[in-house]
C-alpha cells in the first residue's frame, strides 16, 4: 500500500528566523529570547538583556506576542538606563 511507511503527523521544519527575532521558548514557561542562530538540531536565544543564550529545539518556539516583545524591550531600556553593559 502507497503510504505504508509515511509518518501520519508529518510537520514541515520551521524557517529560521532572522538574528534578533524575539521568541517565546515554551519549554521554558514562554520566556522571551532573540534568535542568535542555529546550533545543530537547536536554535540558540539569547535573553533580551543580555545573559547566557541557552538551546531550545525549534517545535517549543513561537513568536513573541506583542506584549512579550514590549516587556521585553522595557527591560533592556531599564537595564541600560541603570548602566549594566548589555
């Protein structure tokens, strides 16, 4: 039979974002990084800032929301108006 052996959820890979693209890594209770790059099977995030960028495979990523992104912006302006090197 045609089809035998095809995997019945098959799912086409994600295209890879462009570098800063803020996502939410649902793995991690949606915290919000920017897409450093990919590193093997994983996307690399990075926190918006700054710290150490962790791995993530790319099917616990989504896009930001609106209100991620702007939480997330507000604490990088605050962290670099306190004068932490970003």
């Amino acid at each position: 039979m045609y089809g035998e052996n095809a995997s019945a959820n098959m799912q086409r890979p994600l295209p890879v974002p462009d570098p800063g693209t803020l996502l939410a890594d649902t793995s991690r209770g949606d915290r919000v990084g920017e897409f450093q790059g990919v590193a093997g099977p994983y996307w690399s995030l990075r926190p918006v800032g700054g710290g150490r960028e962790w791995e993530v495979e790319p099917r616990y990523v989504r896009p930001a929301l609106l209100m991620e992104q702007l939480r997330a912006r507000t604490a990088r302006l605050n962290a670099r108006s306190r004068g932490e090197v970003l």
